[in-house]
C-alpha cells in the first residue's frame, strides 16, 4: 500500500494514539508543559476541552465576520446611494431621494449576506481547507480518528522538535502507539 | 435523592423584600394622592407601570413555556424564577383594577368619549364598549391564569417526585401543554396590547402590534431574570449551581431579543413610512416632533444600537455581574419605550393636542411605575423564596449544571 514509504524519508511529525478522550487530553496537557506549539488533535467528536490543554488561542473569526458585516452595510449604503441619488434619480411617492428607511433592508440584507459569506469563507480559510493531501493519512490507523480513537501530533516544524527526544517524550505519555509520520 | 432545603435562596433577600415594600406603598400614597386631583394623568402613568411590570410577569409565563419547549441548560436552571415571576400574576390582574374603573367611568381611554358615528365607532361596535373591553381583559387574564396555574401545578409535583420516570413524565406533560398553550397565548398577548395599548388611538392600527409586545416582554423578561440570577450567583445554593455558560446563553438570547424588537419595530416603521397613508402616519408624526423624535432617536440608539453592539462581544456575556448591569440598563430602556408608546396618544382633558414631551411628561409617570414595581418585586422575592431556587428533581437537571461549567 506504501510502496515508496522510506525510513530515510523526511517526517512531518510524530503522532501517538490513545483509547480514551481522558487520556488524549492528559497527554495534550504534557505536551503544551513541554513546550510544543505547533500542534494538533484528531478526534471523532468535538472536545473543548482540547483548546484549553494543547493552548490554542480563540479563532479571530468572530472579528472578520464583523468586519464582513460592516463592508456589506456599508457596501449596500454605497449601491443604493449611487443609484437613487447620483446614477438616476428618480421620485418614488413623494419621498426624498435619499430615503434613508427604504434603504435598510438592502443594507440589513446585504449585511447579513457577507457576514454570512466571511463566516463560511473564513472558517475555510483558517482551517487550511480545502486540503486534497494531508501527511497525516499516511498513517493507517488515523482512519481510525473518525470512529474511536485519539491522536495528537507534533510537528516537525516545532522549535522543540528534535527526532530522538520527541519520539521518547511521546512514547512516555502512556500513548496505545506512536508513529512517524511521513511527509 | 437531593436534599430540597439547601436549595432555597438565602434569608437575606428579605431585606430588599422590605426595601421594594415600603418604596412601593409611599409611591402607591403618592400616586393615590395625584389621582384624587388629575385622574386622567394618574391613570394614563398606572398602564404605563402597569404595562411595564406585568409585560415581565407575562413575558416571564411566555418564556417559561418556550423553556419547556426547547428544552437546554438554560431554562432549566431559570425555570423556578421564571415560575415566580409568572406567580406574581394575581398582583398584575389586581393593578388592572383602577384601569378597568378608569374605563368604566370613561376617564382614561380617548375612545370612551368618540361620538358614535366616528369611524372607529361605528364599525367596531360592541367591542368599543367600556363593558366588553373590560371583559375581554377578564377573559385574557383567565387564559393566563389557567397556563400559570398548570404549569405551576406540575412544577411541584415534580419537585415531590421521587424517581426519575415521576419526574420525566410531568416534564413530558408540561412540554406538551406547552405547545398548544404558546399559541393561544401569542394570540392572547396581541388581542390584549391591542386593547390595553392600541387603543389609545382608537384610529390608528398595526397589525404587528402583538408581536411587538411579545419580543419586547420576553427581552423584558430576560432581562430581569439575568439580574436575579446574578445576584444569587455567588451565594450559595447558586454559586454551585450557575456557570459562565449559563450566562452566556441567556446573552445570546437577550441579543437576539434585542435584535428581534428593532426588527418588528422596524418592520411597523417601514411598512407605515412606504404606505404613507395619513391615518397611519399621523401615529409616528406625533411621535416625531415636539421633542418625542429625541425619545424615538434614544430608543434606536439605546435599546437597539448600544446593546446590540455590546452584546455581540463573547467575554460580555460570560460575565454576570456584566450582564446583569447590561439587563438594567435594558429594562429602564423597555420604560422609555413603553412611554414612547403610551403618552403622546390623543387624551381626554383638553389643552394635550400636538403636546410636547415636556408638557406631557408628569411626575405621576414615575411615582406609578415605582409603586407597581415596588410592591412587584416584593411579591415576586416572595414567591421566590417560596420554594426551592432550581427544579432539582428534572431528568435534566445535572446535566444542566455541568454545562454551566464547560467553556
């Protein structure tokens, strides 16, 4: 199945696999004291309490999408002013050109519709996604990640990462087993 | 099986029981005292306190049903408080009573004075008189009452209950009244704030009126109960029993509520502002000029824009003591709001026509509210303490703590 699979290979991270969320978490706390940060957990159900142990900070979502939802305010602010009041304007029942209370809901809607559009754009975005290839399906039993069991990975990227010390410092966290990921 | 006496709020809520008392009966003195020489003006101030109190009493019968509906953490650990605000009903239907006098002896509604060939007379008939709208009300109020008293019912024998399909079949039974009951008292809340409110300007009509009343009594609702629970949330039994979760929830909800009530209001304003019919407008022109347009621009400021603005920020709302000064706020705004609503409408006593803010405004329109409220809070602290501050018997009721304590 990995035919060209190669020891020599370079490795993307070392990642251990444990039976229980209780004891991802416990390892996931060891790993933050350690002083790893370039980080991540695998497991087949939302865990909230893995933010807190492998110390990842809030997303900065909520604040694109607010500023999403200004752009579409003031976008919408924008279209119908350039329309009704510089492009062609035109009387409609008596009211000022620029009548401010037939201009909310286009501004409400639009506001809605890019804030909208940042929430789903941006989770996909910072989530790195869409993802064709990931070095952690090289191992076999991550498949395993979304029905019942736990893995957490340490890249190799991290300033801590040294092969020899990592891959012990991750066997002694009391893992089902620990595995090299290949890149 | 849980201990229910440690489960009681702490004695030393009697204190403000006391306070909101005797506040309450020397603004009952005074107000009393303004009635015997403006009746019109005292009792046009008593439905603004009137509105304002028993919109929480009623908005909190509403959202205890909706909690029964949705289920989650939230309304398990508010529902006893929500059922203490819905007990303080027989005391709402009681300051109903000068109105009903009021109308009766055709003092306070415009209304009771148009000639008969008006058109809003004519064609409404029967259900203009002083007789039939005093008796709709009783009609409405029965309503209430049988939902408060049902739900009330099952809430204590459920407390009695000693194992879990007890408990889980009374909660499946208040659930599925609940459904039913949403509906009849939607209807109920519009038929009602048409004729309590609306009807200040017998020519004048929405047809979101209802609505409007009920986003706004639940936000009143909410509001008030984030207070309560604040304050019992460091003292025991709460502290162990609410978490930044909790609060967090009923943030949300209080923004969307916020949200909700601009929406409708909004919807009303545009709807009149495209018509542009004049028997329509008229409401909002009043309400546009002679310094009303400065309460109108603080109420899109203050009970829409502010809060909003505030509430859509995470750490806010996971911080009680926040959210609770954030709910007074919100509520002193629900005041003004209905003072917006109430007090330009048309009056009987001459001298009131294109009245401005300051002319009508009256000191009777602070001291009725303080007096309903006054004796208000001291039933409801009452009810309160009556029976055990959380429903410690629900199937649901542990996991709704420890929700409270996740992120």
């Amino acid at each position: 199945m990995f035919a060209d699979f190669d020891m020599s290979k370079k490795i993307y991270g070392i990642m251990a696999e444990f039976d229980t969320a209780t004891e991802m978490v416990d390892a996931a706390n060891e790993i933050r004291l350690a002083g790893y940060t370039k980080t991540d957990a695998f497991s087949p159900f939302p865990l909230h309490e893995i933010d807190e142990a492998l110390g990842i900070k809030r997303s900065i979502l909520p604040y694109l999408i607010f500023a999403g939802g200004i752009t579409g305010l003031l976008t919408a602010l924008g279209l119908v002013y350039f329309v009704h009041v510089l492009d062609y304007p035109i009387i409609v029942g008596g009211r000022p050109y620029f009548s401010l209370p037939s201009f909310i809901p286009p501004m409400f809607e639009l506001t809605i519709l890019f804030s909208a559009g940042t929430a789903v754009f941006g989770m996909l975005f910072l989530n790195g996604l869409p993802s064709p290839y990931h070095p952690v399906f090289n191992v076999p039993r991550f498949a395993l990640a979304t029905r019942e069991k736990f893995f957490v990975l340490i890249e190799a990227e991290d300033p801590n990462y040294d092969y020899e010390v990592t891959r012990k410092f991750m066997e002694s966290l009391k893992a089902q087993e620990v595995f090299d990921v290949p890149e | 099986m849980a201990e229910v006496g440690k489960y009681f709020v702490p004695q030393g809520m009697n204190r403000f029981r006391t306070v909101a008392l005797g506040v309450g009966a020397i603004a009952l003195l005074l107000w009393a005292g303004g009635a015997y020489f403006s009746t019109e003006q005292a009792l046009r101030s008593w439905l603004l306190g009137f509105i304002f109190w028993g919109g929480i009493t009623i908005g909190c019968l509403g959202v205890l049903m909706l909690q029964y509906l949705t289920g989650g953490a939230w309304g398990v650990v508010i529902r006893r408080t929500l059922e203490a605000g819905a007990r303080t009903l027989p005391l709402v239907i009681l300051a109903f009573v000068p109105i009903a006098i009021g109308v009766y002896s055709r003092s306070v509604y415009a209304w009771t004075h148009l000639p008969a060939d008006d058109p809003a007379m004519a064609h409404r008939g029967v259900f203009m008189e002083p007789w039939f709208w005093i008796l709709r009300t009783a009609i409405y109020f029965a309503l209430f009452y049988v939902m408060q008293y049902l739900l009330d019912k099952w809430s204590v024998q459920q407390d009695k209950t000693d194992n879990v399909f007890d408990s889980e079949r009374i909660l499946e039974k208040a659930s599925r009244f609940s459904g039913p009951a949403t509906v009849i008292y939607s209807l109920v809340v519009t038929f009602a704030v048409v004729d309590w409110v609306m009807t200040l300007d017998a020519h004048w009509f929405s047809t979101i009126w209802g609505l409007l009343f009920v986003a706004g009594w639940a936000l009143s609702c909410f509001s008030f109960t984030v207070v309560v629970m604040a304050y019992l949330s460091d003292k025991p039994p709460m502290d162990g029993i609410l978490g930044k979760r909790h609060f967090h929830d009923l943030g949300k909800l209080m923004l969307a509520l916020t949200m909700v009530w601009a929406y409708f209001n909004f919807s009303q304003f545009l709807i009149i502002y495209s018509g542009n019919l004049p028997e329509e407008t008229s409401w909002y022109l009043t309400r546009m000029k002679n310094g009303w347009g400065y309460v109108g621009i603080i109420l899109i400021l203050f009970h829409f824009a502010f809060p909003f603005l505030i509430l859509l920020q995470q750490d806010f709302k996971r911080k009680a003591k926040w959210l609770a000064t954030l709910g007074i706020f919100i509520l002193l705004m629900r005041l003004v709001d209905m003072y917006y609503q109430i007090a330009p409408a048309p009056r009987i006593a001459p001298g009131y026509e294109n009245a401005s803010l300051l002319h009508a405004l009256s000191w009777l329109d602070f001291a009725a509210p303080v007096a309903i409220g006054g004796i208000w809070l001291w039933w409801f602290i009452g009810q309160l303490m009556k029976r055990p501050i959380v429903p410690i018997q629900d199937p649901f009721f542990e996991s709704a703590v420890s929700h409270g304590k996740g992120h």
